[in-house]
C-alpha cells in the first residue's frame, strides 16, 4: 500500500515541498530511504522505527520504501522524521490516508516518540502557504512561529500519537497564539544618540548613511566611539515592515540563533570578529549555511578594525553590497541568500591607532601607506561615506545631548519617503542603490554645482566611482532638507564626507 | 622638451655623453664595489679608462670594446624619444655651481622645460631632505618651509624621495614655485614609482634631472651619489627629519665640504627622527624654525622683506564666511566637531572646508585634523 505526505526541505533559507512516498509490500522486512537524502535523514530510519514502537504502533514487518521527491534536491536535517513516521502509519492503515491532503508534517522525532522542535518553521510555513496547503502539522513550541504566516491552519503536536488522532478526525487543537514580539523592550534596549556627545562630523554621517542606505567608514583612534556610534544606527532606520520582519525572523529561524520564536522587531546588527572566514562572513559551507552578511539582512553588519580582516573575506563581501544576494553554488545547486544590508566599518587610522590625535603617532609614512593600502581597493570603493572619529574634548562631553534617535529617525523617514517617491516603479529604494543611468534622471546640478564637482574630479582627488558616490551622497543630503534640487552646498558636504587625507600628488588646479 | 636637432654635434659632446653611458653601463659593477664597502665616492673621479680597469673585472674587453664602439647618437635619439634635454658639461647653461664638485657630472639630463630649468638654477636655491619615515610634524616643516621659500621666489631643490623630501616639493608646488627634484635614475622614471603623480607635476612646472641617462635602472650606490648633486645645486641644506644615522646628514655633510649653509630643524630631544638634526644643530647648523630662518641665513636680516607680505590673492578674493572659517582653521580650531561646537551648523562647516580644500587653502590630514596652507 502506498501513501504520500507533504513536508518541506530548507534550501538556503527557502522552503521547497517534498513528497514522503511510503510504499509497503510484502518481502523480506526492510526499510530503505531513497531520494538524495543527507545523514541525518538516513538516521531517520532509526528514529522512526524507535518512535513507532514506543508509541504503541505496528511497526510492518515487511518491505519498506520511503522515497523523498523530488530527487534532485538535496535533503538536510532531522525535519522530515515526522512526515516519514506518518507516511509509514497510513502506508499501513494505522492512521487515515486521505487527511494526508489537507496537512503537511514537519518535525523531529525522538526515540519516545516525542515531536522535537526543530529549525525553520517559519520558513516551512510560508513554504506549506505557498504551495496551498490547508494545514500544518508542527512541534508544539513552535506552533507560534507558525502562525506568524496568515491564512494557515496550524496545529501544534506533542507526540506522534497526538499526529495520528488528528489526521484520524480527532480534535483539532486550538490554534496557537502568535509568538509575541516585544517592541517596548527593543526600543527601550537600544542605544540612544542622545548619549553621544562632541561627535556632530560622525553624527551628521549617520544620519545620512541611515536616510540613504549608503556604507560607511569611521576611521578614529582606540577609544574614541566607532563602536559606541555604529551601534545607533540600526535605530535611526525605519522600522522593519512586517514582510521584512518575516524575511528576518526566518533567516534566524533557519539558523536558529538568537531566537525566541516571536517576529523580529529591531534591525539585526551583526558585528562579526575579523577573525572571520570568508565562509562565515557571506555564507558557505557543508551544508551551505547562510553567513553574517545574511544574519545582517535588513540591518546592520559592523566590520570592526577593518584592516585586519583577511583580505579573501573581505573580497568575499564584493558581491554581497553589490547585488543585494549571495549565490553558493554547490554540486548541482545554487542556494541564494538575501545580504541587504548597510555596511559601517571601522578602522584605526594608522597601525598604532593614533595618527591625528593627541598622543603621538609612532607610524611612518610607510606604515601608513601600508594601512591605506590595506584599506583601498574594491570594498572601499562601495562606501559612500568616510568620516574620521575624533576623541571629544572634555568641554563637549559636559555639553547637553545635541539630538536624539527620534529626532534623527522622523527626518530620515521624510528622507526615505521622498526617495521611494521618487524611485517608484524602479527596482531600488534608496539613494544608495542608485546606478549611474539613475543618477543622471534623478540628480541635477546647477551651473556653479557642476564646475565644483568638476574642479574636484580634475584635482584627481576623486576617481569616476568617487564621482557618482559624491552625487549619491548629495541627492540623500538634498532629501534630508527636503528638496528636489541638488544644490552647491549639498555637492560640497558631500565632497568633504568623501576623502579621508588631502591628496597631495593631486595635480593642483 | 627641446629635441635635438642632428646637426649640432658638439652639444651635448661625444665624450661627456660617452662618459655618462659608461656610469650608466658600469652601474653593476659600482654596485658591487659600493656594497663591498670599498666606497664609491671616489670611483666617480677616475676617468673613464681607470673606471674601466678598475671596475670591469672579467668583463674588461667586452666593456673596453663596447665603450670604443660608443653610439653617442642612440643616446641622443633615446634623449629625444623620452623628452629629455642633455646638458653636458661643456655647453653654457650647465649649472656652475656643480663643477664645485671633485666628480661633477658629465652630463645632466634634464625632464622638463629647459628654460624653466635655467630661470630655477639662476633663482636662490635650497636643498631640502629628510626622512623617508617622517613624521606628521616633519612633513608639515618641510612642507611649510618648501611653501614659504618658493612663495619668496626660491627654487626648492630636493630627491623626490618617500616623506621630506615629496613634502618639501608639494610645498613649492602648492606656492606656484619652482622645485627641482634629482633622481637616481634616469630623469624620465618616476622613483619611488608611488609618487608618479608627484613627478608629472614637478615635470610640468619644475624640472626633474639626473646624472644618470634616460632608461638608466636605479642602484643604491646612486642614492649617495644624486645627493651630491643636490647639496652642489643649493647654497643652503635644510634637513628636516633625520635619524641618526640617515642618509640626509650625508647630503649635510657634502654640503659641508661644498662650502655650503647647513641648517636643520629641531625636534623633541627624545624624537628618535630629531637625533639626527638637533646633532647637526649642535655641531652649529643653523637652527630653522620656518622660512623665515632660512631667508635670514642666506640674505641677513634685510631678506624678510622677501617674504610675501601682502596676503594671498586667493584669500583677499574669499568669500566673508569662507574667510572666517579658515583663520578659525589657521587659529587652532582643526577638526570639524571643534569648528561645529561653537556655533556654526556642522552643513555649513562641511561646504566650507571642502571649499577650502578645493581651493587648496586648508588640507586635510591624519585624524581629519585640517591646517591652514596659505
């Protein structure tokens, strides 16, 4: 006899339905699982005969085939224990078969039967939404997590006894509440800006890098706030839509860090050690797993000390900032992760750390070509923003609070609000995104604007890219003041938030 | 970048470029000698049969043949093709001042124009090295000094070396001035090859020269051997950074021997790049605080009146607001959260400095601490 049961497999963060084909037919007894399955699913077998046994079943003492299809997809992980123990009941007549058409199952088992919780439910509920199942069968501590997707019958199940009175017409259990988001406790937790004081060059910087998703560098000595400042910027954005928040409660969902089951409701920040692989920065691995860039998704990723990281991890973050995605390709699959995110990195501004400030700089000028050529090349020509952090003065640490997060954030919605506006009806959002085709439609410069520009590309202190990065920039400053015009003014902040050092073997004009 | 024209085949002559090819084909061999410590300050004084007794070794006959041989108008031609002038030791505008040395050169190869060459040369000239590993304070000295004596019509002589010796150029570029720099290659490449900018814009308004014929690799041996010619050039050596034992304090000590002004700029005494320099200040350098210093050493106290007294036209023409912000600048307030505390927006501030900065007025260092340059 045979019998099929619906689940899902996790492909990169994706859900993908899968088809448990339990067939039981006379021969020596055997139970065999086909159909490109990992180890862990091939333990199953293990798992599933356990299970049945301890929850007073039969288990058939006959030829067992399970397959799982389809069979060019990879199936990783313990979640499909539950839909292959129902497959084997129903394949045996010990629970009803056709209530397999209204409900997909998605679980670990343990060896008492037990329905585990497991990892990504959210995603298999929007998956079993997606591919219009009426119901789903889930762990009950996770049975929340699910119901975050709407239109979706959830039914949360304490042990494989439990999944058969059910799909045998039993009583459906009440449906579970959506796991609670706590907003009034991550608002209260984030860092505020008005704690921060004497910083108005690294301030203003936020503020723009927050209005128009551009990426940014803070250069500064030890100690004089990077860290402290990067950490505000997540709430100066606007806050997670709700098909955001899913996107982001999934991918932790999959990973299953950090994650209590209830919506995401602040911006991720990740700020990941340089010792980091480039495997763990963008995603990769055995199985592919998704990497910080993803765990920053919609957020923040925070690159501390960026000089120290390994040059191969930061090559890595090239496709990730450009194209909004990471591609792994592993044997005949493509896994996509989404990596959406504002980059801030900070670095010292010279080996020593302390160019520029009070205490003396022990570095020579070769030293510090060392560092800058550290910090040069591809990653640097993708962030919009370069602001040095200085250590505030005494008198400025007594001052009162300049401004505040909330303050920030209702002139960066405005910001934003004028940008999707303006970019209706395109692919991006945000100035940051904005190509050069865009550029030219949506940024137009007076005469006097024009020749500044200019006069600072000739300078050579900026290069082609630096040239569209300073018209980015612009655009989002003109969006701050509310204007459709780029003015003189908004090119010249612009210019001064761009380089670092005057160049000196610019030829001079 | 005056090509020769062929038919004038006594300048620059057969036997000076002759000599400079030989310098350049036996650069190897003075390598070798030099690294064995015999010293090869003497070898430039041979002449050009002893130089090749003494240096060719094994190679005698091939170098001997070779240098019988000699093309003098392949060099010409190769002069030419990579605008360069050859100024020999026998035509009238080579400079006087290095036939001071017991080994002048036979020919100087000239990138640049020729007649801003000579305007440099009859102009005052100061000699300006120091550290390749300068300091931020260092490089803002030699970069002041450098600006301070062009702005006072003086030519900046220097080797457009790492640190100093390119900052003390910059100086006298940002003033509009003259600059020469020396190289220990041929004139036409740019060494060290990061400051190629440096050199194309020294070759617009400056010159760049070298002993050393067009295509000529560097050696180390040259280092100590270019020096000579930069502390022949000028009346006066400035060194900025050194340590103690740099190659900037040989450039001194050749200047020294010259009969030229030696001056140095003092440091922390426990700044191991001021060793060098407070040494020299002991030994009765003249102690230099800024261009005034140096104007004062060359002319006596009536030079001062050298020094531009009327400001900058480029800061007479400023806009109120944009003048304002750059004697703020000029008066200490170097960093943008400074300039924004008191007062000003930081919007404000941002365009304004990159006004300034624009106009090349302030310039923005280490730690975004910006200084006033005019």
């Amino acid at each position: 006899m045979l019998a099929r049961v619906v689940t899902f497999a996790i492909d990169g963060i994706d859900p993908r339905p899968v088809w448990v084909e339990v067939d039981i037919r006379p021969g020596l007894p055997t139970f065999r699982v086909v159909g490109l399955a990992d180890a862990a699913v091939r333990e199953a077998r293990e798992r599933v005969r356990a299970a049945i046994l301890n929850s007073d079943f039969e288990f058939p003492a006959r030829r067992i085939t399970a397959n799982l299809a389809p069979a060019d997809l990879r199936k990783i992980g313990p979640g499909f224990d539950a839909a292959l123990a129902v497959g084997l009941l129903a394949a045996s007549g010990q629970c009803s078969v056709d209530a397999l058409d209204r409900w997909a199952v998605f679980g670990e088992l343990s060896l008492t039967g037990t329905v585990r919780p497991c990892r990504g439910v959210l995603a298999v509920a929007e998956g079993a939404r997606r591919a219009g199942v009426a119901g789903l069968v889930v762990p009950r501590e996770r049975a929340g997590e699910a119901a975050l997707v709407d239109g979706l019958e959830v039914a949360g199940v304490d042990d494989l006894r439990g999944i058969a009175a059910l799909l045998n017409g039993g009583e459906v259990p009440p449906p579970p509440v959506p796991a609670p988001a706590s907003p009034a406790a991550a608002v209260q937790d984030a860092p505020d800006l008005a704690d921060v004081r004497g910083h108005e060059l690294p301030l203003r910087a936020l503020e723009i890098a927050a209005a128009g998703g551009h990426n940014l560098l803070l250069e500064g000595p030890p100690g004089s706030g990077k860290t402290m400042l990067a950490r505000r910027l997540p709430a100066l954005l606007p806050s997670l839509t709700r098909a955001e928040a899913l996107e982001v409660t999934r991918i932790y969902s999959v990973a299953g860090i950090g994650h209590s089951g209830g919506l995401a409701v602040s911006r991720p920040f990740r700020a990941p050690h340089h010792t980091v692989s480039p495997a763990g920065l963008v995603g990769g691995g055995r199985p592919p797993a998704a990497g910080e860039a993803t765990f920053a998704h919609h957020g923040v990723l925070f690159l501390d000390e960026l000089s120290e990281f390994s040059r191969p991890s930061l090559e890595a973050l090239r496709q990730p900032i450009e194209d909004g995605e990471v591609v792994i390709v592993r044997g005949q699959q493509a896994l996509r992760f989404p990596t959406r995110f504002t980059l801030v990195a900070a670095t010292n501004p010279c080996p020593c750390g302390f160019a520029g400030s009070e205490r003396a700089c022990r570095c020579g000028e070769h030293e510090l070509a060392r560092h800058r050529r550290r910090l040069s090349g591809p990653l640097l020509d993708r962030i919009d923003l370069l602001v040095t952090v200085a250590r505030p003065s005494a008198v400025a640490l007594a001052d009162p609070p300049t401004t505040s997060s909330e303050a920030v954030r209702q002139r960066v919605l405005a910001a934003r609000e004028r940008q999707s506006a303006r970019l209706a009806g395109t692919a991006v959002h945000t100035n940051a995104q904005l190509d050069a085709r865009l550029l030219r439609a949506h940024v137009q410069l007076g005469a006097t604007a024009r020749r500044t520009l200019a006069q600072a590309y000739d300078r050579g202190g900026l290069s082609a890219r630096g040239h569209d990065r300073v018209l980015r920039v612009a655009r989002t400053i003109a969006d701050l003041a509310d204007r459709d015009a780029v003015e003189l003014g908004d090119v010249l902040q612009a210019l001064a938030l761009r380089t670092r050092e005057t160049n000196d073997d610019a030829v001079a004009a | 970048m005056t090509p020769l024209a062929a038919g004038t085949p006594t300048r620059p002559c057969r036997s000076c470029l002759r000599r400079s090819w030989l310098i350049a084909r036996l650069s190897g061999h003075i390598e070798l000698a030099w690294s064995a410590r015999r010293g090869s300050a003497g070898l430039l004084a041979l002449d050009d049969q002893a130089l090749i007794v003494s240096l060719a070794g094994d190679r005698l006959a091939v170098v001997a043949a070779e240098y019988e041989r000699f093309d003098d108008d392949a060099t010409r031609s190769r002069c030419a093709t990579s605008g360069v002038t050859a100024l020999c030791s026998c035509d009238a505008r080579y400079p006087v001042q290095l036939h001071d040395l017991p080994d002048p050169p036979a020919v100087l190869y000239v990138r640049g124009d020729l007649g801003r060459f000579e305007r440099a040369i009859a102009a005052d000239r100061v000699a300006m090295v120091g550290a390749r590993r300068a300091t931020e304070y260092g490089l803002q000295q030699a970069r002041g000094i450098g600006r301070g004596l062009a702005a006072a019509g003086l030519t900046v002589v220097s080797g457009m070396a790492l640190g100093v010796d390119a900052a003390a150029h910059v100086g006298a570029l940002d003033a509009r001035g003259l600059t020469i720099a020396v190289l220990a290659c041929g004139p036409e490449q740019a060494y060290p090859a990061s400051k190629r900018h440096l050199h194309a814009r020294i070759v617009a308004s400056g010159a760049v020269i070298s002993e050393l014929p067009p295509g000529t690799p560097v050696r180390r041996w040259a280092f100590p051997a270019r020096n000579r010619i930069i502390a022949a050039l000028a009346q006066a050596t400035v060194v900025v950074e050194a340590g103690e034992r740099s190659g900037s304090l040989i450039t001194a000590g050749q200047a020294a021997d010259l009969g030229r002004e030696v001056a140095a700029v003092p440091g922390l005494v426990t700044a191991p790049l001021a060793a060098g320099t407070n040494a020299l200040i002991a030994d009765g350098a003249q102690l230099i605080r800024g261009p005034h210093d140096v104007l004062e050493l060359l002319f006596g106290a009536a030079a001062l009146t050298l020094l531009p007294a009327t400001p900058d036209e480029r800061v007479v023409g400023l806009e109120p607001d944009l003048r304002a912000l750059l004697e703020r600048v000029g008066g200490g307030c170097d960093t943008v959260a400074a300039l924004a505390s008191s007062g000003t927006d930081v919007d404000a501030v941002l365009a304004g400095l990159a006004q300034l900065e624009l106009r090349g007025l302030v310039r923005r260092g280490p730690g975004g601490r910006y200084t006033a340059t005019a």
